[in-house]
C-alpha cells in the first residue's frame, strides 16, 4: 500500500477512469483529465465563505419568494394572483397529486435541502459522522434534480403565452426568485466534491502505486463513485463513504436499455394524449404538445413556440436516441481511436439538456394555478403531462445508469509519451 499523504495528488477521472496526478491547485484554478476535459477538481478563494454566503442568501431568497405574490393576470375586469404555494395546491385540488409532489419536490424541496446541507457541511457543524457522510453522498446525488431555474423558464413561457389573453404581472416575490435561481446555481458552483469530503473524512491509503495515464481498469483500481478515492478494483465497499461499488457499474447497458425503452412506451401516448383542457365559455378545447406549438406558431409567437418545441419533442427525441447510441457503441468490440471523445461529448449534452424537458410541464403547472376566471377561462393538467413528466424523469434515470467509461474500454488509449508531446 501507498501512504495516504500521497493518495490526494492522485485521481481516476470519473469519466474516462484515466489515473491522473493532481497538481497543487492554485485559489481560482482547476484541474480538468487531458483527455475527456472533465473538470476534476476546483479551488475558489476562500471556498467556505462564498459556499455558505451563497446558500444562506438563496435560502432567504426562497423564504422571501414564498412569503409573497409571485404572478397575476387580469382579463376583461377578471383578476387572479398565486403565490408559489398555490401551484401545488391547485394541482391537488385537480386530482394531479402526482405533478404536485413533484413540483414541491424538484422546484422547491431539492434546491432547500442542498442548500442547507452546504451550510452544515462546509462549515464543519458537528454532526454524527454517518450523518455527515450520508448528507454529502445525497448532495451530490441530488444535484442534477434541483429544477428552480427550468421552473423560471416555464414561468416566462407562460407570460408569453397569456399575453394574447390579458394582462400580466408580476408580483413582490418573483424577483427574489429570480435571485434564488442563481444564487443556489453559484452555491453548488463554489462547493467542490473533493474538497468537501475532505471535510468530512480523510482518504484511505492507495492500495498500490499508480501508474500516470493508465486506465484504472488496467491496474486493478477503480474509483469511488460517491467519494472519488482510488480503491483496488476488488474492493466492493468504500473505507472512507462507506459506498459499495463496482469497477465498472453492475448491468449498466441492461439497466439503461430498460429504463430507455419504458420511456420510449411513455413517450407515445404522451404525445398523443392531451397534457392541457383549457375551458374559455364553457367549451372545452384540449390541447398536445405539438398542438401547442402549432398554436403558438400561428399567433406569430415563433421563439416561444421554438423553445417549446426543442425542450419538449426534438431533446426527448434526440436524448432517447442518442442514450441508445452511447449503449450500441458501448457493446462494440472495436472502435477508431477518437470515438471515445466523440460518445464522451455526447453524453455530456444528454446530460445537461435532459432535466430541460420539464420546461412543458411547469409551463403547465403556471397557467392551471394562474388562469382561474370562473366562466370566463380555466385551464387544467391532462393525463398527457404526467406522463411527459415520467418520460423526462425515466430518461434521466437513463443517464445516471449508463457507465461512461464503458465507451473508453475498448477504444484505444493515449500512452504517456502521447500526452507528454500534446504538452499536457
């Protein structure tokens, strides 16, 4: 075994699994792997300050945001206001329990949760240590769910779409939750995983000297998943987060073609089935996705029936697809030499681009909360958004089980003389 005074200055990326030695990093630097460009390890100027100064203030933001009216509209003498509490209520109130839950959960419980778990843990609040550690495995985990700022989208694609029917404004609330989008963005940015679980315990000893721009794989290492300390490939449980894991993720192309394919089934009828009613003068008109965007089309309201379009039938479309790739290119026996990078920069954009699909059903949940006229205008969730919920949250779960590194595995590595002359 190695001393673990040396196990700091060595990382498998989590992306590729190259081993890589870190560098002293200087306050305002990074270190990103030479060969995916993933960001491995980040070093703000006074880290703990702007962590917690910037938590603490996105959690008096949301305070603030639901204390307040957040939007109103006003048709033909008929005016109606919500705070962001009323959403949820509405919804349960329409039998949609389940957009409720997960408006609640994502848009509001996520984001207030990490951000309290930053202030308790960068700031080494005495707390029992598998509390500390199972705090900080969630943080990370529930990174990618918190959707403050996509709700804030849907928000301003509902004033788009409500402008043709009155007046809209918006109320004491709303900038602070403008202000609450970014500064929990920024709190996430400032709070680095390795350095937190520094914090939270120490590293364990290398368990045999690694060798520099070498896949894990090859040396008999892997890489904690949750903790990003190097364990002998063998090693199922973590010493130090206490996870258990595996070299490569267990079943991670089943798993994902599963989850792909139930979401494919979901996809069907959610396009087909109605996801909005809206009720003007005792009609009923019910609307589809792309009913939708026809329409915004036709009132001349091309950038929002754009947006609408990309986030809620081409980045499903184009994620689905592409989650199928990176499985068949993963089952490959062979590969050119690049296409490593070329399925890496793929999965990123699955990555990012996904969770935005949810955009449709905040845009959902505005208008049935807000457009409450009695005889004059009502608008209500449909079956259509729940399911188009599901679809968005199963292709996620897509994501998260697909193993990246399975695209580097039979492709052909870098030698270290390669990345020497690249001057990396």
């Amino acid at each position: 075994m190695c001393s673990s005074r040396f196990a700091h200055q060595w990382m498998l990326c989590p992306q590729c699994d190259l081993m890589l030695q870190i560098p002293d990093i200087q306050p305002g630097s990074k270190a990103a792997c030479p060969r995916c460009h993933t960001t491995l390890q980040t070093n703000w100027s006074e880290p703990r300050k702007r962590s917690t100064g910037y938590a603490l203030a996105a959690l008096f933001m949301l305070v603030l945001a639901n204390l307040f009216p957040f939007i109103n509209m006003k048709v033909a003498g008929f005016s109606s206001e919500i705070n962001l509490m009323r959403i949820p209520q509405i919804m349960v109130d329409e039998d949609y329990s389940s957009l409720a839950s997960l408006f609640l959960l994502f848009v509001q419980g996520v984001p207030a949760f990490c951000m309290l778990t930053i202030v308790l843990l960068v700031n080494g609040v005495p707390l029992p240590g598998g509390l500390k550690r199972a705090l900080t495995k969630i943080l990370f985990q529930l990174k990618s769910w918190g959707m403050a700022e996509i709700f804030l989208a849907g928000v301003l694609v509902s004033f788009v779409k409500l402008m043709a029917y009155g007046d809209i404004g918006i109320g004491t609330s709303f900038i602070p939750w403008c202000l609450f989008c970014v500064l929990q963005l920024r709190a996430f940015q400032c709070t680095d995983r390795r350095m937190l679980w520094q914090k939270v315990a120490p590293l364990p000893d290398l368990p045999a000297q690694p060798i520099a721009a070498t896949s894990g794989l090859r040396q008999g290492l892997r890489s904690c998943a949750c903790c990003t300390a190097v364990l002998a490939s063998d090693q199922l449980q973590c010493p130090r987060c206490h996870s258990r894991g595996h070299a490569r993720r267990r079943n991670s192309l089943q798993w994902t073609m599963a989850l792909l394919i139930t979401s494919l089934l979901l996809y069907i009828p959610a396009n087909l089935l109605p996801i909005m009613v809206t009720e003007a003068l005792g009609n009923k008109i019910t609307s589809t996705i792309m009913a939708g965007v026809v329409l915004l089309w036709g009132e001349g309201s091309y950038p929002v029936a754009l947006v609408i379009f990309i986030a809620s039938v081409m980045v499903p479309s184009l994620k689905m697809l592409a989650i199928g790739w990176l499985c068949w290119d993963a089952k490959k026996t062979n590969g050119k030499p690049r296409d490593g990078e070329r399925m890496h920069t793929i999965y990123e954009v699955v990555e990012f681009v996904g969770r935005w699909s949810m955009i449709d059903v905040f845009v959902i949940a505005v208008l049935s909360a807000l457009v409450r006229m009695g005889q004059l205008m009502n608008i209500y969730p449909a079956v259509g958004a729940v399911l188009f919920a599901l679809v968005v949250i199963l292709t996620m779960f897509a994501a998260i089980m697909f193993d990246p590194r399975l695209s580097w595995d039979k492709k052909e590595e870098k030698s270290t003389e390669e990345y020497e002359r690249d001057g990396h």
